[in-house]
C-alpha cells in the first residue's frame, strides 16, 4: 500500500522524474548572467576571475528547469561550473515513488548538464571568449 504524500510534500516545488527519464531531456540555454558584485569584488582582489550564473531549460509535459553557478578565468580561459549551487524545479525518484534526495538528483543533473555546450553559451551570452572547458 502507497503512503499518502504528507500535505508539505504536495506542494512543492518539484517535478518528479525517474532517472531513466533523464535519458531523453535536452537542455536548452534560456538566460546566463554576470554577477556584477561578485566581480568587482574578485577584481579587487587582483584575480580578475569572473562569476556568473546560467539556467537552462527542457520542455515536457511541464518546463524543467536547470541552473548553477559559474567561475571564469581570463588568465587560463576556462570556464568551470560549481555543481554544488546546481538549483532545479526536478526531483528524481525511484522506482516506489519515493524521492531520492537532493544529493543524487544533483549528481544526475550535474552529469546532464555537463553533457551540454553550456560552456560555449555562456561564454557567448555574456560576452567572454570562448572558454577553455574544464
């Protein structure tokens, strides 16, 4: 017998994928941003590291959506993404219905994204030379 969903659980935020599902999800770049404050604060500092955010999207049967937070290096030319601050609208879960976590969905999303010219995109949309990916 299935569990009701506690009444918190009923309305939050997420879409809930099972993770084969991700197989068939194309990203689509929607909007990617310099953060103004953090830059001047990192020039500041001498590193002349750039940061940034991006969101990506995916249409279903509901929008998926996708986003983390970025560091450029003028000096290297590469562009890393911090998956640690990877925010989403999706929670995976398995095979009972029962989510899998916030751990394992951004592991999954990472891999997902990852697999994306999101380097490119974002280099373009914000006005960067074409990043060396890391």
């Amino acid at each position: 017998m299935q569990p009701f969903p506690t009444m918190a659980a009923m309305f939050d935020v997420y879409i809930r994928v099972r993770p084969e599902a991700l197989k068939g999800v194309r990203l689509s770049h929607l909007q990617s941003s310099v953060d103004q404050e953090a830059g001047d604060a990192t020039s500041a500092r001498g590193t002349g590291a750039v940061t940034g955010f991006t969101e990506w999207i995916a249409c279903a049967d509901r929008t998926l959506s996708v986003g983390w937070d970025w560091t450029f290096d003028p000096v290297s030319g590469s562009l890393t993404a911090d998956w640690q601050t990877l925010r989403t609208n999706i929670m995976l879960v398995g095979e009972d219905g029962r989510d899998l976590g916030r751990q394992q969905t951004r592991q999954a999303l990472s891999h997902l994204a990852a697999a994306t010219p999101w380097p490119v995109a974002v280099a373009q949309h914000c006005g960067l030379r074409t990043p060396r990916v890391v």
